[in-house]
C-alpha cells in the first residue's frame, strides 16, 4: 500500500489528543506504515519541526520528549518527494488559491493527484477538498 502521509495525523502520534475515533485512524496509519510505500512532501519535515518547536516553547513539550518522537520517525519508512519545489507555484499554488488552502495543505493535496495516492489526514477541511478533487481518503485497516 503506497499513500500520502499528512502532518495532522504525524502529530497526533506525539501529542495523542484529539477525539477517539482520529487517535484510533492514527494509530491504523502509523501501523499501516509497516510494509507501506508512504510519502510526504518536502514541507514534512518543517511542519513537523514547526508543530514541535512551539509546542516546546509554549506548552511544555520537553526537548527529550520531542528527540525521542524524532528518533521514531527516523526509524519508519517515510519517503521525502523530492519534487515539490518544483510544484509549488503553479499546481500547488493553483490548488490554494482555489480551494482555500494554505500551500502548506495544498501541498500534500497536490502530491497525492500527481501521484493517485490516498491521503492520510485527520485535517476535516483537507480530507472535504480532498474528497471534492477527487483524491482519496487513505483507509487504514484495524490491526
């Protein structure tokens, strides 16, 4: 199974909040990865640093909690698109400007129509603009 991964749903891996059934679809995503093609794009990796960076300096999220969360996500197989620079202002920014999103968003919208992945979200105006394009909602199978 090959699929977009999307920030919302790797930080609900650190942070395990939000309602029951989006920490139940995280928890089907991350043991998804296991024998999984995933990919992200290349804005990943600062959402992620963004997401962790505030909440150490606002919420008390401590430097060997985020290392920790870091050293895990080294550990799985996630794939950096190395192309989307390269899409970002003209599909990218066509998808934001349409849709309202921010290119952040429309970044991984983008990447799985341009590859016919799935995306893995837990983002509601996403996962609607998503649907609306037609590109899939990644279903994740309950270990």
């Amino acid at each position: 199974m090959r699929f977009v991964l999307d920030n919302s749903v790797t930080m609900r891996w650190l942070f395990g909040d939000g309602s029951p059934s989006d920490q139940r679809y995280a928890k089907q995503v991350l043991a998804a990865i296991d024998g999984s093609n995933v990919i992200v794009p290349g804005v990943w990796c600062l959402e992620v640093a963004n997401v962790i960076a505030r909440a150490e300096s606002k919420f008390g999220l401590t430097e060997a909690r985020s290392t920790e969360f870091l050293h895990v996500l080294d550990q799985l197989q996630i794939q950096i698109d190395p192309e989307t620079a390269l899409h970002a202002m003209h599909d990218t920014l066509q998808l934001a400007r349409r849709y309202s999103l921010s290119a952040y968003d429309a970044a991984y919208l983008e990447l799985a129509l341009r590859e016919g992945l799935p995306l893995a979200t837990l983002d509601a105006g996403l996962e609607k603009v998503a649907e609306k394009v037609g590109a899939k909602r990644f279903t994740a199978v309950s270990p």
